[in-house]
C-alpha cells in the first residue's frame, strides 16, 4: 500500500494552474515525466486461453430507464463502441443464453444493492450464468442517507463505510486489473462527491484497486487512528469466496479516474474480450493559418513558440507535427510584427504538416455561383478527403487565459481527467481542430495539447502516435469499416448542420410514423385503412415500389435525404398531416434501425405479426403465383426443410421464407435503436377479423384526435373474404387479387414442423 503520509511531504500540486495572469506553462508534474522515479506501467494483458463462449457485450441493470449513472454506463459504453444491453433492476431476468453461447461477457449493476437483494430464484440463475460461463461483476455502490459504519455487504465478507469526503485517490500497482489506466502517480486534491464508500475486506478474495484518504477537514472528528491511512475505494473480488469475480466501485462514474478503471475492469471481467486498444493516433489541424484578424495573428515569438512546443510534443508522441490549413490569399494580411510571424512559417514549412483550406475561406455552400465553387474547390484538391474531427473546447476565439469559458480551472478541468483526456481516451483516431488565433496571444493550445499529453502519459498506459490526415483516413475506415457506409442524421438536430443544408427546406418533411412490415402479414392493407385517414397522409408513389419507398434497406438508402424526402407533401400551415411510410421489407432489414434511428429518432414504429409458419407460406405463394421456377418446381414442404448444400436459388426462397418469421430476433435489433414505447405490436389475425377494433388501437398509440369512425368506412366482403373500404354509400372497394389470395392450405406436416421449430 502506498505511504500517502509519507509523500504528501514533499507535495506538488498536481491540479493547479501556474501562470493565471501570465502566459500559461503546461502544469501538469508527473513523477515519470520527470525522470526521477520511473514506476514503469504495467499494460496486463487480459485475453486468456480458456474457449470462452460469451459474446463481447454488457448487460447494464440500471435503476430506472431515467437513472444518472445508469445513462453514465451507457454514455461510456457507447463512446467505446462497447456493445450493450440495459434492463431495469428487480424485473425478471433477460435471456442470458443463446444456444451454446452466454450473451454477455460483463454484467454491470448500477447499484450493487438490487444484486444483493435479488430474489432467490433469479439470484441463483445469474450466479450459476456468471460461473458457468467465467462471467464477472462490476458493481456501484449507491450514495445512502444513513450512514453505515463497519456494516457487512449482504452475504459478503465485506464490510463498508458510507457518507465519507476523500482526497488524494491512488491506485494498486500489483492489481492484474490495470490495463488501460497507470499505476504509481496521486491525483492530489479532493474528491468529487460527498458520499463516497470505502470496503474493509475480511477475506483473502478480495484485493484493493484503489484508495484515497479521508479529507484533511474531517479527520478532527474521525475515529481513525492513522490519519492518513489509506481507505480502498473500488475493490476486485477474485472469485474465491463464491466462484464469481466482481469489481465493486465506492462511488460513481463523477471521477475521471473511476471513468478509466471501469473499462479496464470491462476488459479483466470479459478475459480480454471487451478491451479496448491501447494504440492512440492524434493530429492536430491548425485552421485559418493566415486568416486571423490583425493583432489576433501569430508573430515571430509565437512561432518559435509553436516549434519549441511541438519538439517537446515529440518526446512523448514521435513524429507529432502540427497540420496547418492555411488560405493563401490572406497572407501578409497582419500588422508588421505579424507579417514576420507569415514569414517564420513559411521559412518553417517543412517542420510542419500543411493542408490548404478554401483560398478565399468561404464556405463552400455560401457560393450562389456553381462554376466559381468548382474552380475554387479545384484549388483545394488536398483538402478534398475530410475526416470527422474531434473538439478540444478551444474555438476561434479562444485566445486569452482570463476568457475562458468558465474560467482557467475549467480549462485544466478538461485537460486532467475531463472532457479533453476523455476524448483521446475513448478514440483510437483523434484529429482536433484547433485555430491559428489559439496559438498566439495567450498561447492556449500549445498549453493545452502539451498539457492534455503530459496527463495521458501519466495517467495511462495508451501508446501516442501520429500520422498524415490520409494515414490516418485509410486506418479510421479499416477500424470502423461500417462507418464507410454514410448515415444520414436529420439535419434540423442541429443549427450548424441546418444551415448549411438548404434555405427552403423543412424537417417536416419527414415521416412520423413507419410501417416496417414484415412482409406478408397485411401490411398492404394497414396501408389502405390508413390513407383512408383524414387526418394520415402517406408518401408520393414511387416508379418502382409503388407505394413502398424502400429506403432504409437497400440501394436507395445512397440517393440521400433529398431524395427520399421528395417523397413527401411540404407541409402547409396549420393543416400538417400526419405523415408515415409502409415498406415491409423494414422489418428485418439488418441495416433498417440503425439508419431509421438515425433520420427519425422519435418515430413511432408499427409492425404486424401472424403466425410465423402462415407467413412463410403467404410468400410461398406469393412467388409461384409470380411464376417463379424455384417455387413451381419445389413443394413448401420440400423449399422448408431445404439444407444447406441446396442449390442457391432454392436456399434463397427457404430464406425468404423463414428469416423475416424470426420475429424476436428482428425486433431485438429494432429494440436497441428505439425505446419499447415507440413500437406498436398489431396482431394480424385481429386486422383481418376486427381492423375497425385495430385501428382503433392504432390511433390512440399514434395519439391522433379526433379519431376517425372506421366502422363507417370499412366492410366485410363475402366474395373478398376480406374487409374493404366503403365507397359511395353501399360499394366497397377491396386489395386487388393479389392480397388475399386463394391457395390450398398448407400441408399439416410442414405445419407441424415450422411450430415445433419455433418452440426450439
Ligand atoms: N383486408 C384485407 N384484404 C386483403 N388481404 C388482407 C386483408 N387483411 C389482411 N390481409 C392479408 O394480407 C396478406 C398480404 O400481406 P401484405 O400486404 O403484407 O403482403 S406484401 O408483403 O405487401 O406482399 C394477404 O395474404 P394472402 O392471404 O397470402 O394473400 C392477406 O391474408
């Protein structure tokens, strides 16, 4: 254990800012920075030998849908592309299993307490999982209004102390849980929150992963004898009490550091599979070289400033250089002392990256003129391939200490352990952009990125490196092959995005609703009791899908927002419709709700479910009654029980057949981009016998108001077999041939077959 008391004697100020006032130098005071005692960072490596048979995903039992640290776990997990799974303590248990498989190599409680008050029989379930399948714990200790005092952790032989203020957090150099974070520094200073708990372990399972101390201001009423005696703040168990390793967290995620054991803790829990990779590219764009306004420029000083700064950068990250985007047009645009400034970069342009910016730093969407845009952008070639970057909360106008948002503290807040740390921490790839007025003046971003580097070699045991943007462009995409494919967000959730998109358009334009199929279950007619609708207008025909558009599986998906949009009525004031889009294939398209969450995150989602087995026959028939060879040829019979060695075509009508009928799986997916409320079950069956009772149902999900007496538009025709629309009085108007159509029924053995496949 770390002699805190000891070394708090010749304490250096790990958060404090020197130079308010002046020109700022880079605070931050790392023993193995400074050479004197090197404590090399042990990066352990968790992967293990043992076939394991879990999947890289974590299930989150949080306390509500709406808890804190519950959207905290997700946040993280979602910045570390860790793939979860979140479900409300104390309800029933989620599948855990599939097949041969565990589903999930981390179980994380956001507040330990709902595990150990778990009902027996659900308790034993995850348990025998947790062992079964070498499944650790991760556990938050939640604040409480009483304070306890040596009390035992339910079953455990763990005891805790809550309510306490600390300072000082340090960790445990021997713990085979540090990966990512790096032991043998103390992050000196008080703690946030004032609920902290701290274990006293009576077992040889358990062993410390950090500690802190009590606050200086508290210790005149403590019992402690030693002062400052180290208390242990996150705890791992070892699994020799019960079986089960755990990770028990004394407080929350509001600790930076808490933030980095967390996801090593994710990582030693998973056997490595959930571990994120240590190597950390950064590049840093200098825009508007040569832009600034007069007496914001960079001179003389502050480029021999810049190169001093990125010469100690490459002590710790090789090869680091700055990327500068420069508009030619405006050099020599400065006062005197300024244009010599102009003068030293260009003499320096080989210790620098250059990128060029427009010439004339217009945005590109503010040309009227296409021509003009085409012969400026010929300029720019260079600048034609851009990746996401990252913001490292400095802005154009950020030049001076005294002006920071919320003040210099604020500024080393981001730097040491907060948003900034964070960024570089969470991605692989990391280009900020940054202006040329940030390096002059004050000189806040030498101070920054010289700053924010120094805490991540101190702090972590990431590998710091850089690369050309198109380096780094090419390794992005092979990281994140899926991002290659573009997403289209809906431009309107956010100002920028909205202003650059186009004057006359408008966000209306979209639909409030989907009818996402799957196909063969009476979506067609949904779609005609809902256009009947006063109130509901669906999109334009297309050419080629009629009246589906087809848009977030497949082909069109590249045609983009504009297109898709065309699809739909500009909304007039005040007699807005409610808009929606039917495409059956949605349903069980594997890219569908990542994209539709993306354009429409608050649509409501409608889907129609029947009997899986009448599904696959409904499209059997469907495609011998379009002539197709594979289904003429072949039985039902003989297309379901198909094997794999089958030829293709025949494989591809089985499928057709049987995929979209995997209901569960398809609606899981939907599931993760969209909160259960937004979707709306209809029972096929119901739609066919009572549609008036069912679109009843239908307009109180939707909330439409005034509802539309269906019982006075819609009847059941014995020649159709089918319910129709009331047309003229006593006429009805019914789906052409080729809904409803008549076929023998399906033979009894493939009934059987699809209904024992089902319960399997
Ligand atoms: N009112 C009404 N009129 C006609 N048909 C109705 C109606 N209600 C439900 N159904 C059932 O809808 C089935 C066709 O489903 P879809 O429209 O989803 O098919 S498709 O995917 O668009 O091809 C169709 O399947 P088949 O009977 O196999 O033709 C019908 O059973």
């Amino acid at each position: 254990q770390p002699n805190l008391k000891k070394k708090r004697k010749n304490t250096f100020c790990f958060f404090n800012f020197i130079g308010h006032g002046k020109r700022p130098e880079p605070s931050i005071k790392c023993a193995i920075l400074s050479g004197a005692t090197r404590v090399p960072g042990v990066a352990h490596d968790h992967r293990s030998d043992a076939r394991l048979r879990i999947d890289p995903k974590v299930l989150v039992f949080v306390e509500t849908t709406y808890s804190r640290l519950g959207r905290e776990i997700s946040e993280l997990l979602v910045y570390n592309r860790i793939k979860y799974k979140v479900e409300v303590s104390g309800k029933s248990l989620p599948v855990l299993t599939n097949l041969d498989k565990g589903k999930y190599g981390v179980i994380v409680f956001e507040n330990l307490y709902k595990y150990l008050q778990m009902d027996k029989w659900n308790r034993e379930l995850l348990d025998k999982y947790c062992r079964e399948y070498s499944v650790g714990i991760v556990g938050f200790i939640p604040p409480s209004e009483e304070t306890l005092v040596g009390a035992e952790l339910h079953g455990f032989p763990l005891f805790v102390h809550t309510n306490l203020r600390l300072q000082d957090a340090s960790l445990n150099a021997a713990s085979p849980i540090l990966r990512l974070t790096r032991a043998g520094e103390t992050a000196w200073g008080p703690l946030p929150g004032e609920d902290w708990t701290v274990f006293t372990p009576n077992h040889s399972t358990y062993e410390p992963l950090s500690w802190a101390t009590r606050r200086q201001e508290d210790l005149q009423n403590s019992n402690y004898r030693e002062p400052h005696q180290p208390l242990i703040t996150v705890i791992q168990d070892h699994g020799l009490f019960d079986g089960i390793q755990r990770v028990i967290f004394g407080s929350g995620l509001n600790f930076w550091m808490h933030k980095l054991l967390f996801l090593d803790s994710l990582s030693y829990l998973s056997h490595g599979q959930l571990s994120i990779s240590l190597k950390r590219y950064i590049l840093v764009d200098i825009d508007d070289i040569f832009v600034g306004e007069r007496g914001t420029r960079l001179k003389k000083d502050d480029v021999e400033a810049l190169i001093e700064t990125q010469e100690r950068i490459q002590q710790l990250v090789p090869g680091f250089k700055f990327n500068l985007g420069f508009s030619g047009k405006y050099f020599h645009h400065g006062n005197a002392e300024e244009n010599l400034g102009d003068d030293m970069l260009l003499e320096n342009v080989g210790s620098f990256m250059w990128f060029s910016h427009m010439w004339n730093h217009q945005q590109p969407h503010l040309y009227d003129n296409l021509t003009q845009l085409e012969l400026d952008m010929a300029l720019n070639k260079q600048f034609a391939k851009v990746l996401p970057r990252q913001t490292c909360g400095l802005f154009t106008h950020t030049i001076m200490m005294r002006d920071y948002p919320g003040g210099p503290t604020k500024l080393d807040e981001i730097i040491q352990g907060g948003e900034l740390f964070q960024t570089i921490v969470y991605n692989p790839i990391n280009i900020f952009m940054t202006h040329m007025s940030n390096y002059g003046n004050d000189r806040l971003a030498q101070y920054t990125f010289e700053s924010v580097i120094k805490f991540l070699q101190c702090w972590t045991n990431l590998r710091l490196k850089t690369a050309p943007p198109l380096q780094l462009g090419e390794r992005y995409f092979q990281l994140y092959p899926q991002e290659v494919d573009p997403v289209w967000g809906n431009p309107c959730n956010d100002l920028r995005h909205q202003r650059i998109w186009s004057r006359n358009k408008t966000c209306e334009q979209l639909p409030r609703f989907l009818v996402i199929g799957p196909q063969k279950t009476g979506t067609t007619a949904l779609y005609m009791f809902l256009s009947m609708h006063p109130d509901i207008s669906s999109n334009f025909p297309s050419p080629d899908t009629f009246e589906e558009i087809q848009f977030f599986n497949g082909k069109n998906y590249y045609r983009g927002l504009d297109w898709y949009m065309n699809f739909f009525p500009v909304p007039k004031n005040g007699t807005a419709k409610y808009l929606f889009e039917k495409s059956a294939t949605y349903f069980d398209g594997d890219l569908v709700p990542r994209r539709a969450s993306a354009l429409l995150p608050q649509a409501k989602l409608v889907t129609i479910l029947i009997s899986p087995a009448k599904r696959a026959y409904s499209w059997y028939q469907h495609t011998r009654a379009h002539r197709d060879p594979v289904a003429l040829n072949y039985s039902f019979h003989q297309v379901i029980t198909a094997s794999d060695t089958a030829p293709k075509p025949l494989r591809e009508l089985r499928n057709r057949c049987l995929n979209p009928g995997k209901y569960a799986q398809h609606l899981e997916r939907w599931l993760t981009y969209y909160v259960p409320n937004q979707l709306h079950i209809i029972d096929g069956d119901q739609l066919r016998s009572d549609p008036v009772e069912t679109m009843n149902d239908l307009q109180r999900f939707l909330k439409i108001q005034p509802a539309f007496n269906y019982s006075q538009h819609l009847r059941y025709d014995p020649k159709k077999g089918f319910f129709c629309q009331v047309i003229n009085g006593d006429h009805t108007k019914c789906l052409g041939r080729s809904k409803g159509r008549q076929y023998p029924p399906m033979e009894e053995r493939s009934y059987k077959l699809l209904q024992i496949r089902r319960k399997t």
